[in-house]
C-alpha cells in the first residue's frame, strides 16, 4: 500500500473513509450528513480510497459519469436520490470531495 494520502480535502487534510463522518476530516461525526446515507457514504470513500483513476469508480449501482461545463474534470457518484458525492482527480489522488444535492 502506499504512504502517500489517497483522499484530500480542500484544506489538505487527510478525510478518514472508514468512519460514518467521512466527509467531515477527523471528526467521525454523522452531522452535516443525513444518517441513513451513512453506510452508503463508507462505501463510496472507501472505493475512492482504493481508486487510482475516475474508471476505478465505474461500479455497479454507483451510475458513475464526468461532469461537464464548468465542472469539467469533476466526478459524480449516486448515493440516494438525488444526493452525490462529486470529487477529482489530481495524479493518483482523489481531492474536492464533495457530499451534495443536485437540485
């Protein structure tokens, strides 16, 4: 495995994929995410996690796509409804990830 980190935030700290609170760095807190997205958020940070390209996402139920406009180079991922987690690629790291709302 390597020593580099995987998963950045905006403000470069490490986000912790294992905990419930995963988008919230260190923190393993459920608030600012709705509890039953929980589960569902472990998993998609998880993959992210292990990810080493946008294609590494392509997995069943997860209705992976790029985005486009000014969003370009950004990636989506279905959570629930309309809820996604957005994020890029920068080299082999994953950064701006993002928990939110389409609508």
């Amino acid at each position: 495995m390597r020593n580099r980190k995987r998963l950045r935030s905006p403000g470069d700290s490490e986000l912790r994929p294992q905990r419930a609170g995963a988008l919230l760095p260190h923190t393993g807190s459920k608030s600012g995410i709705q509890a039953k997205h929980a589960e569902r958020l472990r998993l998609i940070l998880s993959n992210l996690d292990q990810a080493e390209a946008p294609e590494d996402m392509d997995l069943p139920g997860l209705a992976s796509h790029d985005l486009k406009g000014k969003s370009k180079g950004v990636w989506s991922v279905k959570v629930s409804g309309n809820w996604r987690v957005t994020f890029r690629f920068a080299g082999g790291d994953v950064e701006l990830v993002n928990y939110e709302d389409y609508h």
